[in-house]
C-alpha cells in the first residue's frame, strides 16, 4: 500500500492528495484497500463490531417491520441490502422470512468487496440472493434499500479554519512518512455543501466534507422507482457538529478493536470511519425525491418495530440458554447506554405517501 500511495501522491498536483483519494485508496483501492482484502475484519478477530453481528435479533425484526411494510404500504417484496458485510444481518433477516412470513421475497446484495461476497456466498448457500457488485447493476425496482454503517466508510475530504481562512487539509509523503499539509480551500463543492448545510466553522474547527453521500444518494434514488430507503448509521446534526467538543472532527480507524486517531497509520490495514452528516443525508435525499419519514434512535426504532414482543415471558434460571441469551441480546439492543442508542436510524420514501404512524402499524 505505502508503495501505491507514494506513486499517487508523488504523480499528483503539488505532490499532495485530498482525504478523500487517501481514504478511498486505504479502503477500496481492489488489491491494497482494506475492505477488499482476504481477511476478517468483523467480530472479534477482526478490528470492529456491528449490530447484527451481536444478535440475530436486528435483521429478524427488519423481516418482520419490512413484511409489514409490504402489506400496509402496497410494495414489491423485494429488500436490498448495501454493503452486506460478512452476510450476518442477511441470514438473519433470511430466516426469519423463511420461518414466519413464507411469501415470495427477492434479496439483493450489493457488495464490492470480493472477500466479502464470498462470505456471503458460503452462509447463505440455503437461501435465494442476488449478489452484485455496485447500485449501477440493480435494474431499478420498488422495495426497500438497506444500509447499515455504509455511509460512515465512505471517503471524505477534511476542512479546518486557521486564523479566519478556511484550508483544505492534504496528504503528503516524505521518507516514506504521510503527513498533513493545509492549503486555502478552493474546491467549490465544498464551499457548496458549506452553503448548502449553512455551516460556519468556528476557529481552529476542523471537520470532514462527505462530497461522496450525494452521489451515493443519487445512486439509491435511481435504483428506486417506489419504496422506502433506511438508512442505520452513527453521526451528527448540523447543532452537535457545532458543539465546541466536535472542534476536532470525528475522523478515525480502528485497528485491532483500538480507535487510532491518526488515521494515517496503517494504511490498508485499519479501517476508517467517521461520524455522518444527518442533516445532509435528509437534505440531499429530499434533493433524490426521497422524502423524510422519521429519524429515530436505533433503540427508537427497534421498541416502535415491537421488539419487546420478542421477550420471552417464563424466566430461565441457566444463564447460557437459548431463552436467557435472547433475552439479553434485546435488553442489550434497547438499554439507554447499550450500542443502539449511538446509532440513529433515518427512514426515507420515495413514490409512495407513508408516515410514521402507519409505518409502525401494530
């Protein structure tokens, strides 16, 4: 990788690269990036850890909350997954429609990891899915697309102002060590979204600019004639991003399940993430014909979808059984301080006239 990124860097203007060419070449370049490579990077001998990977619970209650979907809101029962991972949220949610619902269902993966298509490939060999490799191969449908934690791996460039004047940070290399040089901003996209999403960055405010949201939004919008966009990730409003604790940005990798706050070490080794734009997701999905239905904590969203139906009403005094494990996997998906609470969930529509109240029909 630092071979690859120093030919990048050093064929590129001023010797120097934006955030977002360095992010996009650390995690997808096809040979070096880190998503792309034969190796685990979920669960606990990989580097993080997502929702669906601690319970099934997560992708059988989106059966069930879609299935629902199909009836009240008259759609196509067919459900996109983007960036499907290790295949974990697609059994799950696979299962359960198998076990419970039992209709016609057509699941598509979008996935353009190859290590992680052959994953997938190998868990869900029991069930019927499509597997391609981008949104551009989806022949547009009416259903529902899903994303989990898609939006906060997607490269974007950093910005910071320096006594009044606003610089875009860059990537450099010298003895084989990255490093960071500001230069005046001039890029007008992202003086654009910084007047689009009416942000004035304080002084010596340091922020990341996900020029890459609005074309995967457009991407998502295309491949939708009518039907519902959900949208699960971490990030912030335009409010909390202004909060004097955000001053630095959320930028950050993690490696061996440790935050590494530079990101600049390990490059093709770590992964690297970063809290999203809330505000310019809604902003720019309404701008794609994709209108805001609701925004809800994950944990929200999970007691409105009845989670709590799923609480096993006999208590179980072995701990290790398949009841009392349940059990605490939804206590752990709903607890004020447990890992749902950090994400938010953002539900988005598009051909069709839905509302929270009969999208969350008991």
């Amino acid at each position: 990788m630092n071979t690859f990124l120093k030919s990048l860097i050093t064929n590129s203007s001023n010797q120097l690269i934006s955030y977002a060419d360095f992010i996009g070449a650390a995690l997808y370049h096809p040979d070096y990036g880190y998503y792309m490579k034969d190796k685990q990077k979920i669960g606990r001998l990989g580097d993080f850890i997502t929702t669906s990977n601690i319970s099934d619970l997560y992708g059988r209650m989106m059966a069930k909350w879609f299935s629902n979907i199909c009836t009240n809101g008259q759609l196509d029962p067919v459900f996109c997954e983007i960036g499907a991972g290790n295949g974990r949220f697609a059994e799950a949610f696979l299962q359960e429609w198998q076990e419970t619902i039992k209709t016609p269902l057509k699941y598509i993966i979008v996935e353009s990891s190859p290590y992680h298509r052959k994953l997938q490939r190998e868990l869900l060999t029991n069930f019927s899915i499509v597997q391609v490799e981008s949104l551009c191969e989806v022949e547009a449908f009416e259903g529902m697309i899903f994303s989990n934690e898609l939006f906060d791996a997607l490269p974007v460039h950093v910005i910071e102002k320096v006594n009044g004047n606003l610089f875009e940070v860059m990537i450099g290399i010298k003895n084989n060590e990255l490093f960071e040089q500001r230069v005046l901003l001039t890029n007008s996209d992202i003086l654009f979204f910084l007047q689009e999403c009416k942000m004035e960055l304080r002084e010596n405010q340091r922020i990341e600019v996900p020029l890459a949201m609005g074309k995967m939004l457009r991407e998502i919008s295309q491949s939708l004639i009518k039907g519902i966009v959900v949208t699960a990730d971490y990030g912030y409003t335009l409010e909390e991003w202004m909060d004097p604790r955000r001053a630095k940005g959320s930028l950050r990798g993690y490696f061996q399940h440790q935050m590494i706050n530079d990101v600049l070490q390990h490059p093709g080794e770590m992964d690297i993430t970063t809290h999203i734009h809330f505000d310019y997701l809604i902003q720019k999905g309404g701008q794609a014909e994709m209108e805001l239905i609701s925004k809800l904590r994950q944990d929200e969203f999970l007691l409105k979808a009845g989670i709590l139906k799923e609480l096993e009403n006999h208590y179980d005094p072995n701990p290790f059984s398949e009841v009392s494990k349940r059990n605490r996997a939804i206590r752990s998906l709903i607890m004020p301080s447990g890992m749902s609470s950090y994400f938010h969930v953002v539900i988005q529509q598009k051909g069709i006239k839905l509302n929270e109240r009969n999208v969350f029909v008991e």
